[in-house]
C-alpha cells in the first residue's frame, strides 16, 4: 500500500511534465532524452558492480550525450557516423587498460550506448520529422499529440498488465527472468493498449493513417512489454531487483523507462519506412 501511494504520488507531477514536454518538442523534448538517457545509462552501468564489473559510467553518459546532441542537430548520417566514432574511441581507451575485467568493462560501455543511447536516439529522430515524414501540418501540433499517444498507452499497458495479473494471472510469462509476470497480466497490457489506442487516437491524432495506428498497437502492446522483460533480465543477471531508488515506488530511471527505450526503434521504422 505504501509503495502504490509512492507510485501515485510520484505520478501526480511526473506524468504531466513528461507529456508536456513530448508534447512541445524541440528543445524540450531533448531535455527529456538527455535526462532519461543520462540517469537511465548510469543505472545500467551501475547495477553491474556487484558483478565486479566497473563500465566507464561517465565516459559512457558524455559520450551518449554528444551522440544525442548530434542525432538533434544534424543527420541521421551524421548520427550514425557520431556513434561510430564513439566506438572508437572506447576501443582505443581499452588498449590503455590493464585491469583483469578490463575487456568485459569495455563490453559493458558499448552494450549500455547500443540499448540505451542508441535506441533512445531514434526516437528523438521521430519527434524531430514526423509531422512533416507524415505530411502534416505542424501548426496542429498532431506529432506531439501522437507522442502523448503513445505515454498513455505504454502506461496503461504496464498498469493494466499489473493488475490484471494480480488479479487473475495464473500462467507465468517468463519465470526464469520475471517470475511476477504471468500470461493474463500481459494479455490485459495488450488489450489495454489496444482500448488506448482505439479511442484516444481519434480524439488526438485522427489523420493518424489506420495501419499506422494498428502497428503501433502492436509496438507498444507487445514491444513494450518485451521491453520490460529485456530490463528484467538485465537485472537478474546483474543480481538486483530495482536499477536504484531515485524514483519513489517506481526504483529506478531504467526501471520506468524501459519500455519507452525498448518501442523507439520500432517506432523509428514503423515512421521512417512507412512514410504516405
């Protein structure tokens, strides 16, 4: 009861700044990534320590950082070519090193900038060009009301999935990751996501093309809770059960925003490929 109070509590202001934000764009919204990215990359690095395994946690955030700045200013070229540069350099700051986990610590840096920083940069990428890659008019704002969208949906999903499966998940989904998951639960989140999505959409972003909708149905109803998962494993393997404490009655940065990492390159695709 005490964490659920924490969790509502901890909703009441971070939900609307998180839409808000989405909603503006621009400058923004590259806050909100650069935030996300930072804490979320961090939690990620950190949680491996009790494995004795010691990423380059700052090296690692300022590098994503620029590799995000890059991805807002210039190209997706340009982006990619950023990211490779990145590599590089850890590679070479790896030659340097001596210590025995030196090579798994090297690993640990690049896999957190692939999962997260990466990800997370397609869908800023989206934010940036979906009004004009869909051919709408950005005085209407309909990109930013599509990303509000897709918050609330993503958080019905989890919240329907939650207590869907407390009240009648019998099966479990994935024992050996998420033993608390079950197969009812995320069958709601699916149901939950397709109920958001069939009636907030014309009330939002109704030139939202039909296909689009139903794909992004299935991003977010499926993807996102795969998402989750990811995370879990994550976890499990690093021998914790929440990435930190920073978000009360919700753990960590990476704990909240799993889900939003894992659907961004799938919404990247679903937008760029899929353009009118």
């Amino acid at each position: 009861m005490k964490n659920l109070t924490q969790r509502v509590l901890m909703a009441l202001w971070g939900i609307p700044l998180i839409l808000l934000l989405s909603y503006l764009g621009g400058y923004y919204f590259l806050a909100l990534i650069l935030l996300i990215n930072g804490m979320s990359l961090w939690e990620f690095y950190t949680i491996y320590q009790k494995q004795n395994l010691r990423a380059y946690r700052k090296l690692g955030v300022i590098l994503s950082s620029m590799l995000i700045l890059v991805d807002f200013w210039w190209s997706l070229d340009a982006m990619f070519t950023g990211f490779l540069i990145i590599m590089l350099f850890i590679l070479f700051r790896h030659l340097r090193l001596s210590e025995p986990t030196s090579s798994m610590n090297s690993i640990l840096t690049t896999a957190g900038i692939f999962y997260i920083s990466l990800f997370l940069s397609t869908l800023l990428r989206v934010r940036i060009n979906i009004d004009s890659w869909m051919g709408w008019d950005p005085i209407f704002m309909a990109g930013g009301k599509y990303f509000l969208l897709v918050w609330i949906s993503i958080w019905i999903c989890d919240t329907a999935a939650y207590f869907g499966g407390r009240a009648v998940g019998k099966h479990k989904l994935a024992p050996r990751t998420s033993p608390n998951k079950t197969v009812e639960g995320a069958v709601f989140g699916f149901i939950g996501s397709i109920i958001t999505f069939y009636i907030v959409t014309p009330l939002l972003v109704p030139q939202l093309p039909i296909l689009h909708m139903w794909l992004s149905i299935l991003i977010v109803g499926v993807f996102g809770q795969l998402g989750d998962l990811v995370e879990s494993r994550f976890k499990r393997d690093a021998g914790v059960k929440d990435t930190s404490a920073i978000l009360p009655g919700h753990g960590g940065f990476l704990d909240r925003f799993d889900s939003v990492i894992f659907v961004s390159p799938f919404i990247f695709i679903l937008f760029y490929y899929l353009r009118p």
